[in-house]
C-alpha cells in the first residue's frame, strides 16, 4: 500500500446545475482505519463516496486512491475496492449462493478459489442453512450482511460504505460493526457514511458534512476536546420554559431537551453557569447547572449551526445577531 | 472481454428468467395470442355476409345459379336489387358486404366464355374480401363444368384468374391473406417483445440500484451488453419456432424456402431489436418511459413497414421512413423465404441493411453506456 494514506483529495467539488452537492473538500484519509463521513441527509457524503470510487466525474478537485488518479484510473481500481451502496443492491431474485456466485465471477476470482472463499464467508456472515434463499426475502439486517459480504469477497484492500445501517435493528448495527473493526484489523481501509452519532463516535477518524462542505475533520477525541467547557446540563422541573429563556441568552447555541434535563451548547466565549441560573431566576425558574462532557452530536450542532439558515425558532432569538 | 465474467452475466440473466414468471409467460403468451387473434380474426370460412342479389337475366339458369351461390351459406340475401347501381349504392352505404350482378346476356356470355357474373365486394373490409373468394368457387353454368371455373390460388397474392365469375374489390386492391399475415406477424412479435425486453431488464437493473453495484466492479460495458443481448436473443428463437409450429399446424402456412434461411433472418432482425433495446435503455429514466420509448419504434413498425399497407402504396417520405426500421426489410426477407421460395441471400439488400443497423445501435448503445452514473 502506498505510505499510509489510502485516500487523499484536494478540493473537490460537484455541481448538479446550480447546487454544489460538495463543495472543495479536502481529505486525507489513513490506511487500514475506519474513517467516517457523519452529516445530515443531502449534506454530500453519497455524492463524495461515488466520487472517490470513480462512479461520478468530479466538477473540480483532484483525487488520489490506493495511489491511482481517479477518475482517469477508476478501472484498475474497481478491483482493488468494495463498494456498498446505501440502497441494497444485489439481485433479489437470486439465492444468496448465487449472487456471491456471480460476484466472484465479476470480480475475476478463480474458480476454486471463489468456491472456498463462498463456503467461508458463508459460515462468518451466518448464512448456514439460508444459502439457498432467495436475497429478497430476507430481513434488513440479513440483505446488509449479504451485501458486506458480497462487498469483500474478493479481500479489497478499501472498502466504501454509504449508510450501510441505515434499514437495520439495532443489534444488527452493532454486530455490523464488530465485522467492520475486523476488516480494520485485517489491513482493510474502510470509508463509512453514516448519520448516526453512535457509530460515527466508532470511528478511528471521521469527516463532518454540512450542504456539501467539510465542516469539521479529526478524530472523535480531537474533535470533541475542542468543545470542553461549552456544554451544559440543566436539571430543571420545566423544561420547555427554561429552554425558551435559556435560547434567548447571548452565547447559547442550542439547548436540547434530554429526558428530564436540557443539554446545552454555548459560544466559543462560554457563559457561565452562574449567569444562565440568574436568568432562569429571573423568569421564576430553579434550575440545576453543571458542566457535561461534551458528544459528537455537540460537536455536529456546533460546527453545523455556523453556516445553516437560522430556523424560524432561532431567528427569533437576540444570539443570532452575532452568528 | 473476459469469459468468466461473460459466464457470470449470462449465468445471473438466465437464473432471473426462469423466477420472472411474469415474463416467460409474455414470451410463451404474446406469440400465441397474437397468432390466434390474427390468425382467426383473417379467418376465410366467414359465413351469412349481408348481400343483394341483382338477377337481370332472371332465367331458369341464372335463378340455379343464385341458389347453388346461396347454398354456400357465405352470402345471405337482406335485400332486393334490380340494378348493378342499386348493389352499388346498398354497398356504400354498408348495408351490404357482397353483391351479385347476373347480367341480361347471362347464358350468351357463358355460352362465349366470357365473364358471366359479377360480385361487387366491399374491399374496405378484407376479411370480405377473401369470403368473396369462396363465391367464386361456385361452378358456374350447366352441367357445372369444373374446369370452366380456375380455383383461384389461395397460396398466392396474384389477382385472382378471370373465370365466367370476375371478383372486383371495391376499396382495397390488394389482397391481404393469412398466409401473408403469419410470416409477417413473426415480425410484428419480435419487435414487441424484444425491445421491450431488453431496454426494459437493462432500466430495471438502474432503478433497482444492481447498476450502481456492477459499475463499480471490474465487469466490462460489453460484456454487460452481451449478458442481455444473447439470452432475450434465445428468447426470441423460441418466440420463431413458436410461431412457426403453430402456424403451419392451425393455418398451413407454407415454408417454401430453407428453414435455415427462415432462421437467419428472424436471428437478425432478433439481434437488430434486443440492440436497439439496449440504445433505449441508456436514454430512459424508468421503465415506464423506456415501455414509451418502445411505443415510438413499435407504431412506426407495424405501420410502416409493409405489414398493415402496402410498403409501395405509401408516399416516398414514408416510405424513406420505412428503409430506417428493421421490420420492413425483415418482412421483405420472411415473405421472399416463406412463400416464394427465394434464398435469403438472393435478398441481400435487406440482409445488409439489417446487419449494418445491428452494428449501428451496437455500437451507440456501448458508446453510449458508461460505467459512471453521470
């Protein structure tokens, strides 16, 4: 593998028309590590994803992959990668041998080694006794342990996923997961696109997408370090009140209803606790304030809020003056 | 291209094929209904035509005559008639399908030789038209002579011989007959269901999202392409031994020329439509608009190309039209093996001109297939 980088892209950009599905992204993206794209729906990752496995020519920008120009090498590179795309994908009316068949044929497998490479996946993706059903009858998590399996059949040194977990159960998602840290350790470079906090906290490195633009890159440790002392937990019996009076203090971000608590997320110039009780004090609220270690979900919010229209909530706000 | 993986294709379409239930029986269903409704639908034992029967020589003769016409059971007399104007006027009007005209000078002419009777027929309808043909087996004159009347040649298109009884069709100089229809109609079916099968297989892999997987493996765009194009393509041989077998066994039509030659030129015009098939498919969004997309070759196809009207009787702009598609130029060959009995390479300008529009499309539809998704 070359050096240690598996994926590496200078500012890429698409255009659909007048839409910039992603807008100058710069990556760099380590080997046999899991790195994640984490953002909202329509924030570019699919579009990224197609990008750098050569399935989409990019308006602008430059892209290396396992040392390949892409899209001018994107052919020698398709055997050299795996690609799960976010809708299931392979043939529902095939039985699961058959399409892990016609997999290894496609990506030239020998024969006798596709055979034995099939009964072993087989038996570590669990389809014992369903080899013979048909793909389009089986369950979400199922038809994604199939296409992951269909996706490595041929050992790929990188692998590209776009929201594989998207259709499945939550103890299918963490199972998924234990496969993907596997593939890790085995060498294997992966590329997951995810909107789940959860998983994207999994990851060995991860890339913050927001309408089409890398909002923020780094590991989760890094990027959740840089929010200490900005987030707040408030214990209070009116929640919804507080909230009201809390979003209209200068320097609070957001404050998320949590249960019974208020997660709160301040300016890069922290507001101590003290002045948010004296305001809750004054409206007739009591209130608990502590600090709270900060998530990824944090971090989503507060590199997010910078460049999204303000929503009709928070234009109603004073804060947005100053953001 | 790489064997395997050409293997691989063709292994995953047919294994489709046989769950698809819905399209076997469209390969087995279409050929089969198409020949019994148009099979039948041109059948010659029509029955109890509404005729006028204008007898003017109104001699013992003549009245025979009428009465042995009769007995047929083709015609059945709904009105009266003095004059050939009257049978005219009854005829445009629809009131009548068949007229008969026995002339004053009936058993002088007869007695000469020379035409005797005359049936008016409505020719809009060619269904008549053929019923018209069993009148004039009637033996005509006394003692019927059989070899005064020639049986006109059902097994040909050429004008009926002039015998003591002269059809004249109104309407419809030609003459359009099963054994004109069922060649033509192996045509007519394989341009229905072979584009459509294609395009559509190719736009439902897009829509399913397989596309998006296979574009991102090593697999080739021709070896993709081929993967459609040769299983529809055995499809489409069964569809013509279908056809074939069922219309020599319920309408006799006749195989003059090579069952080879037969074959030949269906397998072209099979491989000019799964090719155009695929063109389509790269241009259509859905299924739907690639069903729409096949409508537009179709109509042109069935109108056109000779099936329906006379390739000759059209204008010189239609006809142009018409050269572009493969139909016309496969009905000219299927007509000239099957029932003149020519070579197919005695026809080798229509033989060339579908094997040019196959590297055509071929080759648009690979340019034109991308493994990208932009």
């Amino acid at each position: 593998m070359e050096g240690d980088i598996a994926i590496r892209a200078r500012g890429l950009s698409k255009h659909f028309g007048s839409l910039k599905a992603v807008d100058d992204v710069d990556l760099t993206v380590p080997a046999r590590q899991i790195y994640g794209f984490l953002g909202p729906n329509g924030s570019g990752k699919s579009t990224s994803i197609r990008m750098l496995c050569g399935l989409l020519t990019p308006t602008s920008g430059d892209i290396e992959v396992l040392g390949l120009q892409i899209p001018a090498q994107a052919e020698v590179l398709r055997q050299r990668i795996g690609y799960m795309t976010q809708q299931f994908s392979l043939f529902t009316d095939l039985s699961v041998r058959e399409n892990l068949e016609f997999l290894s044929a496609v990506q030239n497998m020998p024969v006798r080694n596709a055979r034995a490479r099939i009964e072993e996946l087989l038996a570590e993706f669990q389809f014992e006794g369903r080899a013979d059903q048909l793909a389009g009858t089986m369950s979400g998590g199922q038809k994604q342990r199939l296409a992951l399996a269909g996706a490595v059949i041929h050992k790929p040194e990188l692998l590209f996923l776009d929201e594989p977990t998207s259709a499945v159960d939550p103890e299918s998602r963490r199972d998924f997961w234990e496969k993907l840290f596997e593939l890790a350790d085995a060498g294997t470079t992966i590329l997951v696109s995810t909107h789940y906090m959860d998983e994207a906290e999994r990851c060995h490195r991860l890339a913050i997408l927001n309408r089409g633009r890398l909002v923020a890159d780094g590991s989760p440790a890094e990027l959740t370090g840089k929010l200490d002392g900005r987030t707040l937990l408030v214990e209070t019996g009116r929640q919804r009140s507080a909230r009201n009076v809390l979003l209209s203090q200068p320097g609070v971000i957001s404050a998320a209803q949590i249960g019974n608590s208020l997660r709160l997320l301040t300016t890069e110039d922290p507001v101590s606790a003290e002045e948010l009780r004296g305001a809750l004090r004054a409206e007739g609220i009591q209130a608990e304030i502590a600090p709270v270690e900060p998530s990824l979900e944090d971090v989503f919010v507060a590199v997010t809020h910078r460049d999204s229209d303000p929503t009709p909530e928070q234009r109603a706000s004073p804060r947005e003056e100053n953001s | 291209m790489n064997g395997r993986r050409l293997f691989a294709v063709l292994q995953k379409e047919f294994r489709q094929m046989r769950r698809d239930r819905m399209t076997l029986a469209m390969i087995i269903g279409i050929p089969m209904m198409q020949l019994v409704l148009f099979g039948y639908a041109i059948n010659l034992n029509l029955r109890h035509l509404p005729a006028a029967i204008a007898d003017q020589a109104e001699t013992s003769a003549s009245r025979r005559q009428v009465m042995d016409m009769l007995a047929t059971e083709v015609i059945e007399p709904v009105a009266d008639a003095q004059t050939p104007q009257q049978v005219m006027t009854m005829l445009r009007r629809g009131e009548i399908s068949v007229g008969i005209v026995i002339p004053y000078d009936y058993e002088r002419r007869l007695a000469l030789g020379q035409e005797a009777i005359q049936i008016l027929v409505d020719g809009s309808d060619t269904v008549v038209q053929s019923a018209a043909a069993q009148l004039a087996q009637v033996p005509v004159g006394e003692p019927p002579p059989e070899n005064n009347i020639s049986l006109p040649n059902r097994q040909s298109s050429v004008p009926l011989p002039r015998g003591p009884v002269s059809i004249v069709s109104f309407y419809n100089p030609q003459r359009v007959s099963a054994i004109n229809i069922v060649p033509g109609l192996i045509g007519i079916i394989l341009t229905m269901t072979m584009v459509m099968f294609t395009a559509v297989a190719i736009v439902r892999e897009r829509e399913r999202g397989n596309m998006e997987l296979l574009i991102a493996t090593p697999v080739s765009s021709i070896e993709l392409m081929l993967g459609k194009v040769l299983p529809y393509g055995l499809v489409g041989l069964i569809q013509t031994s279908l056809i074939l077998l069922l219309g020599t066994w319920l309408f006799g039509v006749p195989i003059r020329g090579s069952l080879l030659d037969v074959y030949i030129a269906s397998l072209l015009l099979i491989l000019a439509n799964l090719t155009m098939g695929l063109l389509i498919s790269t241009r259509a969004q859905s299924q739907f608009q690639a069903m729409q997309m096949t409508l537009f070759v179709f109509l042109p196809s069935i109108l056109l190309s000779g099936f329906m009207f006379p390739f000759d009787g059209m204008p010189k702009a239609a006809q142009w039209l018409a050269e572009i598609l493969p139909l016309t130029h496969f009905l000219r060959l299927i007509r000239g093996v099957m029932l003149r009995g020519a070579g197919v390479f005695e026809l080798w300008p229509d033989l060339l001109a579908l094997v040019v529009f196959i590297i055509l499309m071929m080759t648009l539809a690979v340019r034109r297939f991308r493994k990208r998704l932009d």
